[in-house]
C-alpha cells in the first residue's frame, strides 16, 4: 500500500503507529539496544518522510515537519540515528538545514565504526549509505 510513509503494508505501519504511542516520544530518541535491521528500516523511512514533507512546499503539513526538524535534540540520538539523519538530508537536498542552529554540529558527522543494515540482505544500491557505513 502506498501511503505517507512509502510502501509499507497496513501491519507494518500500523505497528509503527502503536510504537510511537506506547513510547510517547519521537522514534529517533527510543533506546535502540535490541534493536534489529527492520527496526533501524523503520527509523530510515519515518526520518525520509520527515524530511521529504519538510522540503515539500505542498504539503499540508510542511510547517509542522520543519517545527519537528527545528526542535530536534541531536544529543539525545545515537551515532547511528544521526549518521542515518545525516545521510537522508543529502539524499533529501536538504543541506541547507545545517544551518540550523541544532543541525551544526551534524556536519561533521563521520561513516559509523560498525556495520548498520537496513535491510536483512543489503545489496550497496545507494553509495551514500555505503559510504557511511550503512547497508541498504
């Protein structure tokens, strides 16, 4: 089913969705010690889709995604939230938000030291994400 957070089936977003409301805080903050490549694949796509209708000038609720992106506490993410965060907003051509006073220090965001995938079988389609470390 195609819908605002991609291709994912009814299930998967519904799980999504009671994810967010058990934890009651944004998904890139949650503690990711048990975490699994299909949970770091959910991150990726609820980051992708923040920035996506951030950058969207006709999305309804851009001024809202801005706001989120705009009130983000890096210091509070992991290295590999961030590193995924750093590598959408080129992907995304967001580089301006950089400028943004809680984006400054995201600039000189490094690959990460360990081996982070997205996806059970990563296939290196997109080189920005191979570059930092990331297996999609």
């Amino acid at each position: 089913m195609e819908n605002l957070w991609g291709s994912l089936s009814e299930e998967e977003l519904a799980e999504i969705i009671a994810y967010a409301n058990a934890n009651r805080e944004p998904v890139y903050y949650v503690d990711q010690t048990n975490w699994d490549h299909d949970d770091f694949y959910y991150l990726n796509r609820y980051l992708n889709r923040l920035l996506y209708r951030a950058g969207n000038q006709k999305d309804k609720k851009q001024e809202e995604k801005i706001t989120e992106l705009q009130t983000m506490d890096l210091s509070r993410m992991t290295e590999e939230t961030k590193v995924i965060l750093y590598v959408l907003i080129f992907f995304n051509k967001m580089e301006y938000v950089f400028e943004w006073e809680n984006f400054t220090s995201l600039k000189d965001t490094k690959p990460l030291k360990k081996r982070l995938n997205l996806v059970e079988n990563p296939m290196g389609v997109y080189a920005l994400y191979t570059e930092y470390n990331i297996g999609w």
